[in-house]
C-alpha cells in the first residue's frame, strides 16, 4: 500500500542574511577531453552539440560545478546516505540514469564495492576516470533500451522530468528492465513554481514571473511541468511496481530559515541557483519563450537578487519515490 508524508512548516530566521558561514561544498569534476567533444556557444555559455536540441543545459564545468552541488544537497537530506534505499547486501546490477557528472555512481560503486555501476546519460559531463566497477555510457533515455530485460537489481533515477516527455513510458522502461525483486529509487523536485506559507511572496515576484516563462518553455517542447508527488507516485504503481512509498521534502531557497540544518540547504540552494537559473532557463527563454537574451538575463538576475536578499521566503519540493518489482 503506498504512503506518502506531509512536511512541517519552514520558520523562517528574523535575523536572515544573505551570507552563510560555510565553506563552499561544490566540488569540480575532470571533464572527458576536448578532442571528443563537440560543442557550441550561446550567451557565454557551453553546450554539447550532439545533444543541444533535447538537452536544454549547458555543459561547461559551471554547471558540472553546480550539479555536484545538487549531489551534496541530496547527501544533506538524507543524512549522508548515498540512497533512501535499504539494502542487506550490494545488488550486482545498478542503473543510474541521467548520472550527469557521474558522481552518484562513483559514490555508490564506492560504498558498495560488490556492485557493477553503469551511469547513463545523453549528454558527455562524466570524468575520463571511473573506478573498477563503474562505467558511463551516453544513451537517450526516451528511446527504447537496448539494456537486457529483467536485469538490474537496483536503479536510480533523479531530477530527469525537465527532459522526459512521455514519463509514463519512461517508467514502464524502468519497469521492464528491472529483474525481479529490484529496488527502484525515483527523485524529482517540482517544476511549476516556489511556495510559501506566510505571504512573503507577492504575486508580481521575480519568481513567479520566472516560472510563469518556464511553464511556457516546457509545454512548447512536450515537458509536462505540473508534475507532483502523487502522479508519480501513480505510475510507478500503474506501471507494476509495489511497495512504492513517497517521502516529501520541503527545500527552502535562500538562507532565511531559522532552523540550521534547514539553513544550510537553503545555503546550497542559493549556491546553486547562481547558476542554475540561468541553466534552466536562458536557452529556453531565448530559443522558444520569445525573449531576447537582455529580457531573459534581467529576469534570471532579478530571480537571484530575491533569492540573496531573503525577503521572501520560499520553498520547493524534492519528491523522493521508493519502490519493488514483485518477485
């Protein structure tokens, strides 16, 4: 029977600044070298070629940078754990799809040592270095698998929905190439808006100017954007799977939460959205939201003054989804 919890409300900090004392947790990863890539530039930043029309963010080493940084977020909610996941003994086969800089991969082929670790993405951000029992492949996760039916003993899935069209099909993939018995680990945060509860944020915000762009951006290219908790929680359990539980976490932006631990992830996540609003949405601003590239850059600074200055106190959700293939 699947459950889900509901998070307690976020206190914000009276005394809030926009500095936070602790040494920056982004860590920098070695890139695959240059002579394999192929890329563009747009607005100063980097794209890989072979990839730019579905995969709409960048892949210089800022957002390599930044998406280590969103690893650490996920190690700081979950208390260290490389995963929600419990498991009594290393599972021989795991998938990590949309591994990104392959850090989660690395990390999990570490702590479990018994396990063989394929991290797959579209586009080419992993090191040329890797461990033992770890490798990266570059593959569209929306086509159809050519992996072996009944295979994996675990996957893992996370942040993926801004670039899956039909998610439902994706499951169903996940499903069909999990054995039996294989533990599955599905995060994704909202892409629809920020929340807040005590009328910090008014309705002419930067952020909801900014999200009423990105909404736009992804129903032009087939993204559903209002996908939540519960809708994930549905397909997984449509597509087969049981024991699927969902656990919600409210994520504040910035550092106005009075709680310390609360504190600090609103500290990555300032870190973060530095660049990453501009990851999210610059390209997409600028090739299918109609925007010139002075309107999207005054929007994407607008958004990361409110977040530093801490006057409005908001929130996201990180949506984390377990669940068993019946045996």
């Amino acid at each position: 029977m699947a459950t889900d919890t509901s998070p307690a409300p976020i206190h914000a900090d009276n005394e809030v600044t926009s500095d936070w004392d602790e040494e920056s947790v982004a860590s920098s990863t070695q890139s695959l070298t240059e002579s394999i890539l192929e890329h563009v530039f747009e607005n100063g930043r980097r794209y890989h070629r072979k990839s730019k029309d579905q995969y709409f963010f960048p892949s210089d080493d800022t957002e390599q940078d930044r998406l280590d940084l969103v690893h650490q977020l996920h190690l700081e909610l979950l208390r260290g754990d490389i995963t929600m996941t419990k498991f009594t003994k290393d599972p021989a086969n795991v998938l990590d799809c949309g591994c990104g800089t392959g850090i989660w991969a690395l990390d999990f082929g570490d702590v479990y040592p018994g396990s063989h670790v394929i991290g797959v993405d579209i586009a080419p951000l992993q090191p040329g270095w890797t461990a033992p029992n770890v490798k990266f492949e570059l593959d569209d996760l929306e086509k159809e698998w050519t992996y072996k039916p009944n295979h994996f003993n675990f996957i893992h899935t996370r942040h993926l929905a801004a670039g899956i069209k039909d998610y439902k099909s994706y499951v169903r993939q996940i499903y069909h190439h999990s054995a039996p018995g294989a533990r599955l680990e599905l995060v994704e945060h909202n892409l629809n808006s920020y929340f807040c509860d005590d009328g910090t944020m008014p309705k002419n915000s930067a952020y909801n100017r900014y999200f009423q762009a990105l909404r736009t951006c992804y129903k032009t290219l087939g993204v559903n954007p209002l996908l939540h908790g519960k809708e994930y929680q549905q397909m997984l359990e449509e597509a087969g799977f049981v024991d699927v539980k969902l656990e919600e976490y409210k994520v504040p932006v910035g550092t106005w939460p009075k709680d310390r631990k609360l504190k600090r992830l609103g500290w990555i996540t300032l870190e973060s959205a530095t660049t990453g609003m501009e990851a999210y949405g610059h390209r997409l601003f600028t090739n299918l939201g109609g925007l010139s590239s002075e309107e999207a850059k005054k929007l994407i600074d607008d958004v990361v003054s409110t977040i530093k200055s801490g006057k409005e106190h908001v929130y996201y959700y990180e949506f984390y989804l377990t669940a068993r293939k019946p045996e």
